[in-house]
C-alpha cells in the first residue's frame, strides 16, 4: 500500500494554521542503517493509520513522538528516501509547506543544494531540529557519522559543532541534571511540562560558536561544568526569521518499539527526555498551545461490492473540539493522480461523497481528509475496492472496420481502423493480411485510444489485392474474428483519366519573401473542352483529415486554372504574379492551414465528390526531382499536362525556358513544351495506339480557319467550325495526308 499513500502526498492544501503545526521528518540520509531507526513508521510520506488511538499504531522508533504530536493537533509527515530535500519548488514534499524540519542522525552527506534548501527554509521563518549522536556512529560504513554530517553541513551557518574524533566528551553516558534555571526558559519550563533530568547514552556535546551566531544558547550541560559555551548538551538560537535546536544523542527519541533486530537504548519514557523534546519542538514551531485534530471515526462505503454501473456513495464521521472548516474526498484510479471532491452532504457530524461509475477491472483508491478551523488537520486511512462487470462474460464486440483512403492508390500507406470493446479488457488483438490471395500475416496495432485500434497495412503496388480481417481476445479467453474486407490498389495517376491536372507545385517558396504560410500554392488545370463541376472535390496531402475543400458551385471552365493557396491576398499582392493571376482564366481558392505542402517532399491528392482520386504527385526535393524549387524562389512545373506527372523528368523549375523566377500561377507554365500525344483514338484512324513526336507550333486565329488542316480536341472530336475556336490546346493533322505526323496547337 506504501506507493499509493505516496501518492496521497501530492495533493496541495492551503490552510490558515492557528496552533496546529506541519512537521516534516527526514528519511533521505539512511537513518535507519545498521542500528539505527529513526522514523515515525515505515509507512510514509502519511504514517498508517492515519488516526492511531496509541503510539502502539505505528512501528518504528520515533512511532511515540510522532503520535504525541499528532495528540497535540499537528501533522507528522516523512520525506521518503527517494526524496529531494528542497525549498521553495512546488513539491508538496518542499519544506516551504512545512513548519518544522526534523533531522535525527543522517549517515550520509547533504548536497551543497540540500544545505542551501534547509538554511534558506530557516532563514524565512522555518524551524530546524537537528539531533547527532556518539562520534563514530556510522551506521551504514560510508566513513561519515551524524556529527560529522552536521558539522559539515552546518557548523559555517549556524554556529553549532557537535565534538567528534578527537575530541574530548564525543561520547558519554549519564543522568544530566545541570539544568538551566531560568524561570522563563520555555524549553526547560515548557507547555508540556517541566523538565530537571535528561538521560544520554552514548551521546556527544556541542560547542556554540557564538562569533558565527550570538544568538546561540544552552539549556542543559554536561555535569559538573560551568553553564557557558561548551559542553552543552541541549542548545537553540535563530537565524534570520527562523529557529534551530538540538541535541547530541538519539537515546531520548527512542520509544522501544523499533525493529527488534537494531541493538537500541530508548530514553522516551525516562527522565524527562520526552518532556523536553516535545518543548523543543512546539518551540520551534512557534506555537505553544496544544489542541486536538479532527477524528474521522468511520468512513462506510456503499455499495461494498462495486459494478461498473454503479455511483458509489461515502459515509465518513468527521468530530471535532474545534469546528470543522473543511473536509475533501481524495480518489485515484489505478496508480493515477488523487483527484479532490467536496461533500455534496454534511449533516450533523456526517459527511457524503460520491464517486462515479468507473470502468471494469479498475481500482479506486480514496480517503478523507479534514481540518479545523485552528488549522489542525487528519488523513483517514486509505480504502480501496475494484470495480466488477455488472454482466456476465461476452465475448469482444467488433462494432467497426475500415480502411482509409476509401480507395488507396500506389502511393498511399493504407490504414486499418477497428473499434473494439468488451466487457473485460482486451488482451490480444491483431490484424491479419492477404495479398493477392496469399496467406495471412498477423500485424499488432500501431496504437490504441479509448475503443478505436489502428493498424497500418503500407503501400502496395498497383493492382495488388489486399484481404484483412481483425481478431480480438479478451483477458477471459473469448475471441471474435471480423469480416473480411478487401481492396484493390488503384493506380495514383490520373485514376479516372478526367482531363484535369496538378500543373503547378509552390511547396517551398523563396525564404526572402517571409513565412512559407502565405506564398504555398498547388495549381490544378481543366485540359478539356468541358466546363468541369468541382463542387465536393478536394485537395488533400499526407496529413490525415486535412483537406482544401472546393466551394460548392465551383464550375470551372475549359482550359481553365485552379490555384489553391494558403493565401490567397498574399499572392495577389505580388507584383510578381500579376501577369498571371488577372487573366481570367483562374479560379482562386483560399485554403488557410487545411493543406500544408511538406518542404521535404510528399503526395498531393486531388479528389472527387465520390471519393475518387484525380491525379496525384508524389514530389520530393531532392534529385531527380528538381531541387531549385526547394526554397530557391521557383516553383515545381508540369513541362505538359499529357505526360506522366509522378515522374520527375517531366517536371522542372519554373523560370527554366523563360522568365518566371517564382512560378505561374494561374497561367501556362514557362516551362511548357509539348512532347508527345498519347493514343486518343476516337472514331478516328489517324489517332492510333501510338506515341508520335512531333513539333509545337502556334497558330493565329485567322491562319486556322484558313489553313488546309483538320483540328480535334483532346479527346479525338473534329472541330467542325473552325472560326469557333478558342484559346486552348488542340491537334491538327494535314488535310492531304492524315497519317503524316501530327502536330500540338496552341491557340493564341
């Protein structure tokens, strides 16, 4: 149980403390090595229980004072082992939420950091307890004693050297009676009691070096020796806002109840070791008036037996001799962070709470806490129940699977999705794969939020038959298999053949002109003869769910451009692309941050209102790709739109041929060259299934319907009328010989 009342420790408090005090008890420098056993209970940073009725209730050597102060109305806490001792952090465990620093017999060294931390917490009003013991009780063989410890930590600051090796009086035994007389020494004449005896066994003095701090005093001395600066056996002084005190053996903090194996002489009970000690502490603490914390007598738990549907209620008895001020209910889940809820109800001295329905197999942990109104506060002990499954086993439920994209091209790393659930936990699930009708592999999932698993199946070539099912296995055994679903891999060039063509890639423009954001365009051209609806179409890249959508009504006419920017005003406000950007024959569209072309490379997607892809590129910056455009000031062009735009010779810089240093939006690219016409064969011979190479050449409106030509549109149809024509691209064969060699016309 001791890692989740760690856990406890975490949660902050901001309280106004009257009379009750925090005292934080050190258990970072091995105290309890060989012999020792210098801890309040080895459950920790919160003693268990957290209401003991007797010192009995808790088991280490300090159990004793630890209750007596908790009697009192002050909180007891250990910093644990793996702790930093700091000051001034938002650790709860920082002394800065602490009253009282308590330090009995370190075996090992601090940290420049640690000394720094313990003076700065005294300095600005803390208290500081420092006990030592004989010289040479080095208890874990490490070569340092507590008072060498001490002295090294301390002595330069606060003035205080316990003798050591050496030194005389390093180690004495006795019944120490020269008591201080002073009727108003309130560690001799204190709130707990008047004290004329304390008993050492196997102890060492102090010196008080009161050049370093005047403030320093003693109480008691050895006997027999003048009441002055050395050889005291109990001292205090301040430093700065704060207060130290201490003593040279820890034989009086002993209550005899420490781990039987530790050879220890107690001294709690004799004398008046234990008076003294409790002076000394409220002292400290600036406080001298005892008063008692609140008791949390019961903390009942409906239902005992929890189901996952169930909101379980609590019943905590909170008494007080005070008035309650503030009472919380702290639950984690598993080993999550403690979350804090108010009572919904305080009736009487009975406070209730309520914890919501968790899932199956979790464990709720939670306590109480509550404080008066004089600042004195109590932790209940720490209960716990796990949630049960309110039905009986089924087997896992496959409520969903699917695969993005809808129809994966070459290029596309396929995605597989499922939502899973169960009224256990999942224990194994996989996604099975068949290619082409082949075997299935297992693949485990990528990741795993909430119910939706994903799987990543990759990138296949075109034409490959992909075959998938998922199974689940529930922590009881039970096991389900999904359908099976399939796909074919599409081809990522211009899968309907539609005519329309990504032309232009702005993926990285010229750093001199800013923020890529505002300069970034993707240009799109209509190639028919047709005024093409993109309403429902989209742009999309790598990047899952982000997609430049095409307005609704968006018709774009033949031969027309579609220049899809990250924004649009900042194009427009180049001089540059004024030339091309107010034609009128562009269509602008504003894609804000919904398509972030990668400067590294990747896909870019055009797709349809069914889902079906256009025409992709997969573009990179680096060779064979050309690599001016890659930050350089020029932009990616098509060389022609009737050839294969995935391979990167048909691509190059803009401003290659001729001028256009940062690419043409909106217009025919600088880099446009016909180079060759693929077989459109409609009705008509001459279009055979070929590849002819021919020459460009452009052509006058009048010298075309005068010329002895036959002109047809992309798609092989005659134009009948030629005066008809308008601007655009078309193929012209001699009208004396109609297989000769064709050529490419572009009308002016």
């Amino acid at each position: 149980m001791r890692y989740f009342i760690i856990i406890c420790s975490l949660v902050a408090f901001t309280t106004v403390r009257l009379n009750a005090a925090r005292f934080l008890f050190d258990y970072t420098k091995d105290e309890t090595a060989g012999n020792a056993d210098w801890i309040i209970d080895s459950q920790y940073p919160y003693p268990q229980p957290s209401n003991p009725t007797s010192p009995t209730d808790w088991d280490r050597a300090l159990s004793s004072w630890g209750y007596a102060l908790y009697t009192m109305g002050h909180e007891v806490v250990t910093l644990p082992p793996d702790s930093a001792i700091s000051y001034g952090t938002n650790h709860d465990l920082d002394l800065s939420n602490f009253d009282v620093f308590v330090m009995v017999e370190p075996q090992n060294p601090l940290s420049q950091s640690e000394v720094q931390a313990i003076v700065n917490f005294v300095q600005n009003g803390g208290g500081f307890l420092m006990v030592s013991d004989h010289n040479g009780s080095d208890r874990n063989n490490n070569n340092w004693d507590s008072p060498r410890v001490l002295n090294d930590a301390f002595e330069d600051v606060f003035g205080v050297h316990f003798d050591t090796t050496g030194e005389s009086n390093n180690s004495i035994s006795d019944t120490l009676t020269n008591v201080s007389t002073d009727p108003n020494d309130s560690i001799i004449q204190g709130a707990v009691g008047t004290v004329d005896t304390f008993g050492y066994w196997g102890g060492d003095v102090c010196v008080l070096r009161t050049s370093i701090n005047s403030s320093l005093k003693g109480h008691i001395w050895k006997n027999g020796v003048a009441q002055d600066t050395t050889d005291v056996i109990v001292f205090t002084g301040t430093y700065g806002n704060g207060k130290i005190g201490g003593f040279g053996d820890s034989s009086p903090c002993d209550d005899g109840t420490g781990d039987p194996s530790d050879n220890l002489h107690s001294n709690w009970y004799d004398y008046q070791d234990s008076t003294l000690i409790l002076n000394l502490c409220l002292w400290l603490a600036h406080t001298q008036t005892p008063n008692t914390p609140p008791s949390i007598d019961t903390v009942i738990q409906t239902p005992s037996v929890v189901m996952d549907t169930d909101t379980v209620n609590i019943k905590a008895c909170i008494t007080d001799d005070h008035a309650v001020n503030t009472d919380s209910l702290y639950y984690a889940i598993n080993s999550g962070t403690y979350t804090a809820i108010p009572h919904y109800v305080r009736s009487n001295d009975t406070s209730y709470f309520k914890i919501d329905p968790q899932n199956y197999d979790d464990t709720v942990f939670y306590y109480v806490i509550a404080i008066d109104d004089s600042g004195a506060r109590t932790v209940s002990d720490t209960f716990s129940y796990t949630v049960k499954n309110h039905r009986a086993n089924n087997p896992p439920q496959i409520d969903n699977l699917w695969h993005e994209p809808a129809s994966p091209t070459d290029t596309d790393t396929a995605i597989v999705y499922a939502i899973i659930t169960d009224d256990h936990a999942i224990s194994t699930d996989s996604l099975y794969v068949s290619l082409n009708n082949g075997s299935y592999s297992p693949y485990y999932h990528d990741t795993m939020y909430n119910d939706t698993f994903k799987y990543t199946i990759g990138t296949y070539s075109e034409g490959t038959n992909v075959s998938y099912y998922v199974v689940a296995i529930d922590d009881s055994g039970a096991r389900t298999v999904s359908d099976t679903l399939s796909y074919t891999v599409q081809s990522s060039h211009n899968q309907l053949d539609a005519g329309v063509v990504i032309n232009e890639i702005m993926y990285n423009p010229s750093t001199s002109w800013g923020d890529d954001a505002y300069f970034e365009y993707t240009e799109v051209w209509n190639a028919t003869p047709d005024t093409i609806d993109m309403t429902g179409w989209y742009l999309m890249d790598n990047t899952r769910n982000k997609v430049a959508h095409v307005p609704d009504g968006t018709k774009v006419p033949p031969y027309y451009f579609v220049v899809f920017a990250r924004n649009v005003d900042s194009l427009l406000s180049k001089t540059e692309y004024q030339p091309y950007l107010t034609n009128g024959n562009e269509i602008l569209i504003n894609i804000a941050d919904s398509v972030y072309l990668s400067n590294g490379g990747e896909w870019v997607k055009l797709v349809d209102n069914n889902g079906n892809t256009v025409d992709s590129v997969s573009y990179d910056d680096s060779s064979p790709w050309p690599t001016a455009p890659d930050g350089n000031g020029p932009s990616l062009e098509l060389k022609d739109p009737n050839i294969d735009n995935n391979d990167p010779s048909n691509w190059a810089a803009s401003g290659s041929t001729k001028t256009a240093d940062y690419g043409t939006p909106g217009d025919t690219n600088s880099v446009y060259v016909a180079t060759y016409v693929k077989e459109h064969s409609r009705r008509k011979k001459a279009f055979k299934n070929r590849v002819i190479i021919m020459n460009m050449k452009a052509f006058s409106q009048r010298y075309m319907e005068n010329a002895k030509y036959d002109v047809y549109d992309i798609k092989g149809q005659r134009i009948k009328n030629k005066a008809l024509l308008r601007k655009g691209a078309y193929f012209v064969v001699p009208l004396n010989n109609k297989t000769s060699i064709m050529r490419f016309l572009i009308m002016n």
